[in-house]
C-alpha cells in the first residue's frame, strides 16, 4: 500500500442534493470524463457524497435518497465509465467515519472558522441569522469530513472547482500534521482546476450567483429540450442593450459567458461569423440582437445535452444495473479505504486487534 505514495490517484465527490447542472458539467463532469480516458491515472474514484449532503438536510434524508439516483444517473450519462471510474457511496464506507473522527483532533475550530468557503455557505444557509436554530457542527466540520474523503484513497489530485481550494488547503494541514505527529501514512492532495477560465465559475441564468439548484437559476443535464430553450431565452444579458442598434456588453452578459464556456469554432459553421470573437465584435458595436446570440446558444446547449439526454433515457431504463454499479464500487472503497485506515491505526497505536504482540507489551508494562 506504501506504493500508493507514487501513483496518480484520484478522488472527486459530489453532494446529491440536487441533479447536476451545467455548471458541474463545465466545472468538472466534462473534465472527469477526460480524464478517465486520457489514461494517465491509475486509479479514479467519485463519491456520492451523502453524509456531507446530510450535514445541512439531517431532517431530509428522503431528499438525499432520491437524489442518489440522479446524480448516478446524471454521472453515467455524461459518459463516466464504471469499468474506469470507480462510483461509491460515502455512508457505506465506514473508514471514512472512523478517520473524521481522528483528523477532528488535528484541527481547531478557530482554524475551521477562517475557512472562506464555508463561512460563505454558512450565510447562504442563513445558519449565522438571529432567530435561526445555529450552526449545526456536522456541517461546520464537513472539511475535516471531506479530508477523510481524500486521504482515505490517498488520492494525490482532486479535480474541483476553485471553491474547493480551501477545503484542499485544510485537507494538506491535516494530512501535514498527521504525518507528523504519528508516521508518513497520508498523501498531499492536490486541487486540479478547471482547463478554462469561463468553466471557473459558471454563472446561473440570472448572471447572478453561480449557478445553483437551490437558487433556481440552474440548466440540469436532464432538462428537455423544450426547458432549455424556455430557460436560455430568459436568460440574463445587458441591461443597457434596449435596441438591437445599440451597442452592447459582452463581460458581465451571461448568454457570451455561456458561449465562452461551450462553443468551439465549429459552433460559428453557417453563420455570419467565423468564430465567438466576431460575433462579440459585432454585439460591442451595436446592430446584434439579443435573441439571435440566444438562439446560437440553444444550439450549441443542444449539441452538448442531445447524447447526454439520449444516454439517460436508456440508463433509466436500467436502474437495477445503476444498483449493482454502486453496490461493487462501494465494495471495492471499503476494502481499499479500510486498508488506510488500518495503517493509520497502526501508527497511532491503537491497532490492538491486528496482531496480539500487545499482550506481551502489556505484561512487561504491568511487571515493569
Ligand atoms: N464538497 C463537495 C461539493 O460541495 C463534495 C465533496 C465531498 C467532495 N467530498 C469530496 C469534493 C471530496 C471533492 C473531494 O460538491
């Protein structure tokens, strides 16, 4: 297992709360799917993370089972390969309960607080608003959770989006201090961003926050064509832009964002522009209306979301396949992750039941 130190090995995680959208899929669907077949890793793990989702849902849990197939759904139809990718559940893998709990002794609050993500998803939560029941420790402490998450596969790459950079920042401390205070068990991870800069931070169709279920202004994989078109034409643009004749906004103007983030050169094929930057010349200058820029997008939206459309129709006509795809990837993560966390316990001393060599450490101590 110490060999596992030099290999590439990947963990990714989503919390099915909801259906995945297209800012998962620019953020990062699109790039797990490169690279598990790029080939260049060893080992490729997501998890479907449920005890995280229930650390804001705890009196929901019939939310998080019901989400647990859309998001599977959502992962095999965007082309993740289960003879490739390993899928599992977190509530089914109990090392990474037992190695939360150590890593909650390598951090402190005080350091859990300064955490920029969470404090920002504490206030969307409105855990921190007088009148509110508080914050529930469970969710405070979900970065330690999710460090567990990591380690246990000693992943060493996480491909995440940028607000996952603090939870990677607390995970290496951890992983620091634990190395140190017990042996070289753990491994460093590292975030892996996204490719491009428009797929950062996808913005919802309100150009508002990102986008986000809970906020509505999301496009979901699973959205029928008819949706996508209702959702694109409503979609944000430039204020200022009151007459076709009237020159526009590109930066801040969500339907080019979207346009940055999906469509390639081919996309402009038949059109009166040869790619994305005449097109925006043409918008700055005035005489470009909004619903054409609209309607190049729904195209290209479509040419995106037709196969993954197609893939799910057939998949959920196989749920008991989808079982049996969570089941064994679940399987293979407690063997693997229990495997961790036996060295782990060896080095902190509290392996007793591996071997019986303590029965003699324990009569020396007592007759010391
Ligand atoms: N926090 C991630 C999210 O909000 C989900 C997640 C859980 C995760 N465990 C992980 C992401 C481990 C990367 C690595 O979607």
């Amino acid at each position: 297992m110490a060999d596992k130190k030099n290999k590439n090995i990947i963990l990714t995680g989503d919390r099915p709360t909801g259906k995945l959208h297209l800012g998962h899929y620019v953020g990062s669907l699109r790039r797990r799917v490169e690279l598990q077949n790029s080939g260049k890793f060893d080992e490729i793990n997501i998890l479907v993370a449920d005890d995280q989702a229930l650390t804001d849902n705890a009196d929901n849990p019939q939310k998080i089972r019901d989400n647990m197939i859309e998001v599977a759904l959502d992962y095999l139809s965007v082309g993740i390969d289960p003879d490739k990718t390993n899928i599992c559940v977190q509530s089914q893998i109990p090392a990474l309960h037992a190695m939360t709990f150590y890593y909650m002794n390598m951090v402190t609050t005080e350091r859990l607080s300064r955490n920029p993500t969470i404090k920002n998803e504490i206030h969307l939560r409105g855990f921190d608003k007088a009148g509110s029941d508080g914050l529930p420790a469970g969710f405070f402490t979900y970065p330690v959770s999710q460090t567990a998450d990591i380690t246990a596969f000693k992943a060493n790459c996480v491909p995440a989006g940028e607000d996952q950079e603090p939870m990677l920042e607390q995970a290496r401390e951890i992983v620091r201090r634990f190395n140190m205070t017990y042996g070289e068990v753990l491994v460093e991870p590292k975030i892996m961003l996204p490719d491009s800069k428009a797929a950062l931070r996808l913005p919802g169709i309100d150009g508002k926050e990102k986008m986000s279920k809970s906020l509505g202004n999301a496009i979901f994989l699973s959205d029928d064509a008819a949706t996508l078109k209702k959702k694109v034409m409503s979609m944000y643009t430039d204020p200022a832009h009151l007459n076709i004749a009237d020159p526009g906004h590109v930066e801040g103007n969500c339907v080019f964002t979207y346009l940055d983030a999906f469509s390639t050169d081919q996309d402009f094929e038949g059109t009166d522009y040869a790619n994305l930057d005449e097109m925006k010349e043409h918008y700055r200058k005035g005489g470009l209306g909004d619903v054409k820029c609209k309607k190049l997008l729904i195209k290209v939206l479509n040419r995106i979301l037709d196969p993954i459309r197609e893939s799910r129709h057939e998949w959920e006509k196989k749920i008991p396949d989808v079982y049996d795809i969570l089941k064994a990837g679940t399987a293979h993560a407690v063997a693997e992750t229990n495997e961790t966390l036996h060295e782990m316990q060896k080095v902190m001393r509290i392996n007793y039941f591996d071997d019986d060599s303590v029965i003699k450490e324990w009569q020396d101590w007592i007759e010391r």
